[in-house]
C-alpha cells in the first residue's frame, strides 16, 4: 500500500469512527439518556436542502441522521426546496416555513445571502437554532448570517485548486460554466477557480447562463458550443453540479472538441470518465457527510447544549483523479458519495 492510499484509508476510517461516536450518542438517548434530559421529545430538527442529484445523497446522510433523532424521542422535517430558478424567495419560504413548522433547529445551505439573512435573522428571534452547511461560510465568518455551526467545503480554496490542476495538467485556456449566478458557494467556486488558473499562467473566466439553465442540458449545450465557436482555444471546461459536467461533455462531443473538464461533485458517470480518461478530476465535498454533520450536531446541540470547540467542520474539498478514482466508486454507487 503506497503513502496516499494509506493517507486515504486513515480518512475513511477517522470518517466511519466519527459517525459511529454520533450514532453511538444518538441512540444511547433512546436507551433512557434522553427521555432523563429536559425537554427531552419536545425538539423539532429541520433540515432544508436543494433540488439536484448532489442533494439526493446530502439527503441521505441527513436522513440517516434524523432516524436517529427519531429513535431518540424527537422530530425530524426535511423540507425540499423544488428548483433553483428563484433561490432567494424560494428560501425566505422555506426559512418561513421552518419557523411555522415549529421547528426548534434548523439546518440549511445559505445561497442568497441578502435574501437569507434577514429571514434567519427573524427565525432566530422566534428561538430557531441556526445551522449552516454546504453554503455560506463567507457570511457566517463576517457575521452577515449568526449560526452554531458551519458543515462543508471552502469553495474559495476548492475554486483555486481546481484553476491550478487545470492549469498544470495541460489546460492553458480554462472556462467556469456557472448556471446559479450570484449564488454565493459558485461566486467562489469560479472566482477561486479563475485565481488558481491565471496564477499557474493560464487563461480563465466565465460563461454565466440564467439560473432556470441549471442542469438543462440543452441550453448549456448551446452555450459551450457558442463559446467554443468565438474561441476554439479554450481547452478546459469546470461545472458545478453532475448534470452540468454531462451537459458540457456533451457538447464537446458534439464540437469535436478535446477540451479537458472538471468540475465539482461526483456522481457515477462522473468516476468513469476519470476512469476512461474523459474527464480530468472532480471536486469532492462530501455530500452525504455534510447531510449527517448538519442533523446530527443540531440535534445534539439543541437537546444536550453539545458543540464542538471549533464552529467549522470542512467536509473539503479533496480533488478525485485517476489516481484514487475507484477508491471512491463503491461509495457513489451506494449513495454515500
């Protein structure tokens, strides 16, 4: 076993020791440590989370959590936000709907940031217990939005790393395919990725579709071959969900192009292109831990006053390559990934 593959089997294992403590707790407060607690059964965790394949497996690992935090004598809520074309109204409604709810704590990604924080701001006054994942670290570390806790990646740093491994593995000419504008984890995710790219001395910048374009196939089709057609030098293409990483090496099949992609999140079709050589990586953030990080903790912290000592648990980023790519398959196809 070489050095990475050992580097990577103590984080799978660290990964699976954390989530057995956490279920360990959890279902140590359904054997009587609960049911002793004040206030024990008379908490209401609420997660809200998106509308794509990423936040099927976030689902997951947030589900398993609130099984558990049923089991313990409290109540869990997904609420589903149905797509991202209006973002921020959408999830002023969701947050609104929390509070109506009854919910005690609540989990949720922040993408509109003026939009949001108002609407957690008032959901805090009426005794909600904020949780923040997936989205949204840059305001909760300048105060725009008060929260617990943050459970997910730094796109800032995910963004640079993947502009760098564009620009060292052969890519000199890099576009951010960005399908949720003004969204705050893709405002860095492309930034970043636009820094890291023109730091290593490649060309980078964006191609910025309406929101309603996200994961529609055809119109990010459409624009790639546009882009391509005013500039046949751009030779890497970066995405920011699975069904935009299709959608773009669609189109380049379709161009005949041998523009190198990469992009953030995983999903089979993403692996196997690595695998094949298709793809060039893909930005892991570990959805299905974020789900488990965000029920879990606002559970423990709402029934037991727990936290732990630092407010930021980073679930990423880590970049998928040929080199660890079929450590990671099994994972997918089961959900966890």
């Amino acid at each position: 076993m070489n050095n990475g593959e050992n580097t990577m089997l103590h984080k799978k294992l660290n990964w699976w020791l954390v989530i057995a403590m956490l279920a360990g707790l959890l279902l140590s407060a359904n054997t009587g440590f609960a049911k002793d607690a004040p206030g024990a059964g008379a908490k209401h965790v609420c997660a809200i989370g998106g509308a794509d394949a990423f936040f099927a497996v976030v689902k997951n690992g947030a589900d398993l959590a609130g099984s558990l935090v049923e089991a313990a004598g409290s109540k869990y809520t997904w609420i589903a936000l149905p797509n991202y074309d209006n973002i921020g109204p959408d999830m002023v409604k969701l947050i609104e709907q929390a509070v109506a709810l009854q919910c005690t704590t609540l989990a949720v990604p922040v993408w509109d940031g003026a939009a949001q924080a108002p609407a957690l701001a008032r959901a805090t006054k009426a005794d909600v217990k904020v949780f923040m994942y997936n989205s949204g670290l840059p305001l909760l570390e300048n105060g725009t939005v008060k929260a617990y806790g943050y459970y997910g990646t730094d796109e800032y740093k995910a963004g640079v790393a993947a502009g760098e491994y564009f620009a060292t593995h052969g890519s000199s000419n890099v576009r951010c395919v960005n399908t949720q504008p003004g969204a705050v984890n893709w405002q860095q995710r492309c930034g970043g990725l636009i820094k890291g790219a023109t730091s290593k001395g490649a060309q980078a910048g964006e191609i910025i579709l309406p929101a309603e374009s996200f994961g529609d196939a055809a119109a990010i089709s459409s624009a790639v071959q546009a882009t391509l057609a005013k500039d046949p030098t751009i030779d890497g293409f970066a995405t920011g969900s699975s069904a935009d990483a299709d959608a773009v090496n669609e189109a380049l099949k379709v161009m005949g192009s041998k523009a190198q992609t990469g992009g953030w999140d995983v999903s089979v079709n993403i692996i196997n292109r690595i695998l094949d050589g298709k793809q060039l990586f893909a930005v892991d953030q570990q959805g299905w831990y974020q789900g488990w990080l965000a029920v879990s903790h606002a559970w423990l912290y709402d029934q037991f006053s727990i936290l732990p000592a630092d407010p930021v648990i980073l679930t990423g980023p880590a970049l998928i390559t040929a080199d660890n790519a079929e450590t990671v398959l099994s994972g997918v196809e089961d959900g966890y990934r």
